[in-house]
C-alpha cells in the first residue's frame, strides 16, 4: 500500500527507544497561561487532528489464537521530520490507552499535532504492555505521510499495514482517520521578555516543557535570559536569532551543498527573522 512504501528507507522506526526529546500534542497559546496579549505576534501553523480508531492484530501463533494477560495493546505517536540531509523521528506524549487482552483493539481516540504537511511523516507504534512499561513489546510500525492527507482539509480514512521489520510480511492493520488544519499560535516579541512572570512562564512551558515544535525567537531568548545567559533583552534576543539562523544555515549547506557559507547564513538569518523563529529548531 502507498502509506506503507517508506518503511524500507527507515529502519530506525524499528527502535523501541526514542532518541531525542518528546514533544507534547498541543500547543499552548499565550492566552492560556494567564497572561494577557502584550505585543506578541500572531503566527499559523498547521496541526494534524488523527483518530486512531482501532487495530486488528495477527495472533502469535495458531495454537493459541485467543489473547492473553500480557497481550494489551496500546499505541504511541512520533513523527518523522527532514533535518537537514537526513530524517529525524521526534517522540510525542501521544498515546493510547492501553486495551486488555485483545487483538482486536478500539480506541476512537484522537490528538492534535503541529505539522509540516509537505514532509511530515506519522510514525504509528503498535506496542503490547504486559502491566510493566519495561517489559513493553513493539509489535510493529506503520507510516503514514501527512502529505496523502485530504488537500481540502476533509477527514480521510486510512487502513495501515503494521510490519514488525521492513522486510517480513505485515503483523495487522491499524485504522486511522486524520486531517489537516491551521491553527494560531502567539509568539513571545522582544518587548515581552521586560516582563518577568510571562518570560518564566514561556521558560518553564514552552521551551523547558518543548509544547511545540515551532521554537519562536522570543522563546528562546527568555530560555536564554532564565538561564543566566545575559541580563539584557537585546543580547538574548540577538543570541536567540543567532543560534537559530546557524541553525538553519546548516540544513540549507546540507540539502543544496551550496558552498557560500556567508550567504547560506544571511538566507538563514532573514528566514527566521521574518518567520519569528524555527520549526524544531534547537
């Protein structure tokens, strides 16, 4: 099937343990940290809303074709991003919960993640939890490119093989229903961080708490200020736009091998100037 076709190129999904820093569903306005709206700046983003709706297992063995206490399935969210010349998965606390002793598992459960539609990739993990998260068995992964997703923002309905390893025959099928949609997040200005208790609040929340993959400048520069970095908005301002702009200078030296470091900088840095920050940037 055309979800499935990416396995082959990314074994590294088959790991059981991520290896970079979870990243929560949803994003959390301004608004909702009890702060009014200062100077901050509006920005859309797109966010996937995906429904795991239920999966059906293949048993491990005929003999016994019945589920067991130890076979509860659940299922974890990552995604797949472009960094640079190579793909990264960042873990989300997207999860399931976990359904007793069944192969035939329903969930109708939904989350909201922030997404690049053009190269994002959801990455499903089928996993069976014997009431001990270190003993949790991964059954399988299934992809599926945000991409294929209805370009009018409609709901569509997918049905994903779950391969166990990318070359034997698929383990089951998980269904899913998803979309795409815009959604407004409020990004921290420079005339923000004079204020201590927002500033502190996007530190702890924001950054600390990694609630978006979209990293403003300002958020980074009150994770700077926090941190001792400099006691001047402007330094940390300055230092934020910096970090992120090298950043980005290196994707764009990766992807076009454009030897013009310079330039590649310069690009770099008005990019993220006029955009107010980086997707999964830092």
């Amino acid at each position: 099937m055309p979800e499935c076709n990416l396995a082959t190129r990314y074994p590294v999904l088959w790991l059981s343990t991520p290896v970079t820093v979870p990243v929560p569903c949803t994003l959390h306005p301004a608004s909702a940290l009890g702060h009014a709206a200062l100077v901050m700046k509006e920005k859309q983003i797109f966010e996937a809303v995906v429904t795991v709706q239920g999966a059906r297992l293949r048993a491990p063995s005929l003999s016994s074709p019945r589920a067991g206490p130890r076979d509860n399935p659940l299922v974890d969210l990552m995604v797949m991003v472009p960094k640079g010349d190579k793909d990264v998965t960042v873990p989300t606390n997207c999860k399931t919960t976990l359904k007793r002793r069944t192969f035939a598992p329903i969930w109708n459960e939904s989350f909201a993640i922030p997404v690049l539609p053009s190269s994002d990739v959801l990455v499903f993990r089928v996993h069976m939890d014997p009431n001990n998260d270190d003993e949790r068995r991964l059954v399988g992964v299934c992809l599926l490119p945000v991409a294929q997703f209805d370009a009018k923002g409609n709901i569509s309905r997918h049905t994903l093989e779950i391969f166990s390893s990318p070359n034997e025959a698929h383990v089951g099928h998980l269904f899913v229903a998803a979309k795409v949609r815009r959604t407004t997040i409020e990004l921290l200005e420079k005339e923000d961080l004079a204020l201590p208790s927002l500033r502190k609040k996007y530190y702890s929340g924001k950054l600390s708490g990694v609630t978006g993959r979209f990293l403003g400048i300002g958020e980074l520069a009150a994770f700077l200020y926090e941190e001792g970095y400099s006691d001047k908005i402007d330094e940390n301002w300055d230092r934020a736009l910096h970090l992120l702009a090298e950043q980005l200078a290196y994707r764009i030296y990766a992807t076009t091998d454009s030897p013009d470091d310079d330039a590649n900088f310069q690009c770099a840095w008005d990019h993220v100037e006029k955009e107010g920050g980086l997707w999964d940037g830092v």
